[in-house]
C-alpha cells in the first residue's frame, strides 16, 4: 500500500492494528470481494453468497455495533477492502469494535472477509450492513 494513499493517512490513529495490503495483495483482496459484489444492487450478490442478512442502521451505532458483534466470526484476521488498492488485514474483534471510526468519516462503501470462514459482509454508505457466507469457500 502506498503510504502516500489518502486512506492510510485518514486511519493512521490505527496502525498499530492494521496492516496494509501490498498492490498484489491488495489486489488478490480486490478479486475475492468482487466475486461477492452484487452487480444490481449495493450489497452482497445473493448467487454466490448464502444466507444473507441485512440490517439497516440509520443512526444508531449501539445496535449496529451489537448486530455486527453477533455476526463477526470470533477472533480472527479479516480482510478490509475499500478498493483495489486500499485493503487491509486486521483482527475481527477489533473492526466490531472500530467499524464507525473506520467506515463512516469516508462514507464509502467496503467488504470485509474471511480467509478462515465463508463469512463476507458488505459496509453500505447509507448505514446498513449486509453479511452471509460465501457459497464457494477454500
């Protein structure tokens, strides 16, 4: 990851809990999400993701931080995806409890995955979360 990219610059309070994907990984990272990425709508793609739930949040951080909680898979690495050359690896536990730090100030939409589970969720910009399992998973 380029230390110059505006991303980096706007989480680097976080560094010490995240750790930026090289362009072939970044890209790697960019592959798996968008196998996952609905073509019609914002949100995760209902033929290559199974039992997918949506929440919308609005405003209410507390019972979106709580929904995610009870979803994430336990502690573990997942990887961030903004982009194609703007990802990164950081702990489950630590992006439920960070996600409005990390989400919300660039208002961009993001999937995150797994590379030990199916799980896959995607972060709208409009304050709704969607999560499922990755049909295909290896």
């Amino acid at each position: 990851m380029n230390a110059t990219h505006w991303r980096v610059e706007e989480l680097k309070h976080h560094a010490a809990h995240i750790v930026w994907l090289d362009a072939e990984g970044a890209r790697r990272a960019y592959d798996v999400v968008r196998l996952h990425d609905s073509k019609t709508h914002l949100g995760l793609d209902v033929n290559t993701v199974g039992s997918v739930e949506r929440f919308a949040f609005g405003d209410d951080v507390v019972s979106a931080t709580r929904w995610l909680r009870a979803r994430m898979p336990g502690s573990q690495q997942v990887v961030v995806v903004f982009g194609e050359d703007a990802c990164f690896v950081c702990s489950s536990v630590f992006l439920v409890e960070n996600w409005s730090d990390i989400f919300v100030p660039s208002r961009d939409d993001a999937m995150v995955y797994s590379n030990d589970t199916p799980c896959i969720l995607f972060y709208c910009h409009e304050n709704a979360y969607e999560v499922g399992q990755r049909i295909v998973f290896d």
